[in-house]
C-alpha cells in the first residue's frame, strides 16, 4: 500500500463507492502481513516512501518467492538484491516486466510513471568497483532519482577525474566506491561542495583485509561532508543518496 493507493481507496469509500467494510478488508494486511518465516512491511512505503526490498542472500528459493509475491500483489515499485541468476528467473516468472541487473545482483520493477529528480553521480576509483556501483546506481533509479555514472578515475591516475570535475560540480549528491586503498572520497571531497557518500568495497589485495582497510581510509578522510555507508553496500548508498538527493536545497540541476 502506497500514498497514491491509499488515497484513491479513501476517496473511493467517501464517494460512496467503497464501503467501510470492503475498505477494511484491503487495509487487513496493515502494517504487515505474517507469513511465519517473514513478516512483509506493507506499511514501510508510507513511512519511507519506498517498499520493503529483499535481501535475497540466506534466503531460501521459496522464501524469496513467497514474500516477492506479496510486495509484488500490493503494487508499487520493487526492488530485490543480492540475487542470484536462478532466482532472478523465479521472479521474472512472477513479474514479467521485471528487470534483472546482473552485474548489480538486482531485479527491479519501477513505476513508469515516476519521474526522476535531481541528479546523482556515482564514481568508481576501478573497474573492479563497478559490481557496487551498480547496485547503488539501480537502488537511486528505482526510487526516483536522476544518475549518472563516471568509472575507473582512480587516484593512480588522476588526471582521469581532475578531467570531469563538471560531471562533480553539477550533481547534487556523489557517491564513491572505492576498493585497494580507499583514497578516492577523501579527493572528491577535497574538490567540491556536494555531499559524499563514499562505500568501502572488498577489491584488493592482502593488506585490503576484504574491505576494512579502505573503510577505515574512508572514515579517517581528511575532507569534509563525507559519509561512510559498510563494505560493498551499494544498496545503502544509493538510498541514502536518494534521500538527500531528493530532500536537496535549490534548484535541480539542469537536465541532459
């Protein structure tokens, strides 16, 4: 249940055309609904303005199944991740126009009547990064923002990004991802007055300790407005970058 579904449905029962009764029924699944494995937060689009997501991973088959076909029967966008290709399959079966992202692990399913605001810019310091760029770059679109992408400006060569500093100064939020040692956010931030959001990734060798080296670069950055989302949460990112990016002050930038 949405803003827009509920408000159609009150309208409905004060126009008489919908009574109290048959409007408790569709309201009986509120605030969630019990399967016993899951409770499904049919609420949560009211209160955050988006719908409960799945997170696929320790999830068995059915289990995924299951509550995607509740979300998906009470409308409005979806949103699946950490999928693998056979459960992508099981949820296209239940959403034909779904879309599955295999390099970000996601399977969406947006409203096509939303249009996306503001603008987003993700950067990666590698190629390698690209997999959690990706889902932070599917999470912002799916939820209504505007994104573009700059990839493999890294610090080991910067002339890459000092190149595209426009791309930076027009967006409203970046986000960067960043693996090895992490430097990247704190260079970004350096350059300009957006708020960052920078994601740690697990890419790198030894010493990169499966991400937490790059995580501990990020949050000792020397630059201001810097935030730290966990390891390979692009998901995180690109939420919250939605939400401040959408909650921005001024005029949007202009559109491309």
């Amino acid at each position: 249940m949405n803003h827009d579904r509920l408000a159609a449905l009150l309208q409905r029962v004060q126009g008489g055309h919908v009574s109290v009764p048959q409007a408790i029924q569709q309201l009986r699944t509120l605030p969630f609904e019990d399967l016993g494995f899951a409770s499904v937060d049919h609420h949560r689009s009211l209160r955050q303005g988006f719908p409960e997501v799945i997170l696929c991973e320790g999830k068995t088959p059915a289990q995924i199944t299951a509550i995607a076909r509740k979300l998906l029967k009470a409308g409005g966008p979806f949103l699946a991740t950490r999928v693998t290709p056979a459960n992508a399959r099981s949820l296209k079966q239940l959403a034909p126009k779904a879309v599955y992202h295999e390099m970000a692990r996601m399977v969406s399913l947006a409203e096509s009547k939303r249009t996306r605001q503001g603008l987003i810019l993700i950067v990666t310091a590698g190629t390698s990064d690209i997999p959690v760029a990706e889902e932070a770059k599917v999470t912002a679109e799916v939820m209504g923002s505007r994104v573009q992408t700059l990839y493999d400006v890294g610090v080991a060569g910067l002339h890459r990004l000092l190149d595209r500093q426009e791309s930076l100064h027009q967006a409203r939020v970046v986000v960067v991802v960043a693996g090895m040692d992490g430097v990247l956010p704190s260079v970004v931030g350096g350059l300009v007055d957006r708020p960052i959001v920078a994601v740690p990734t697990s890419q790198g060798y030894g010493a990169n300790f499966g991400g937490l080296a790059p995580l501990l670069t990020m949050l000792n950055a020397c630059s201001s407005g810097i935030g730290v989302v966990n390891i390979d949460n692009g998901f995180g990112a690109g939420c919250l970058a939605h939400r401040i990016n959408i909650n921005g002050q001024g005029e949007s930038p202009p559109q491309t």
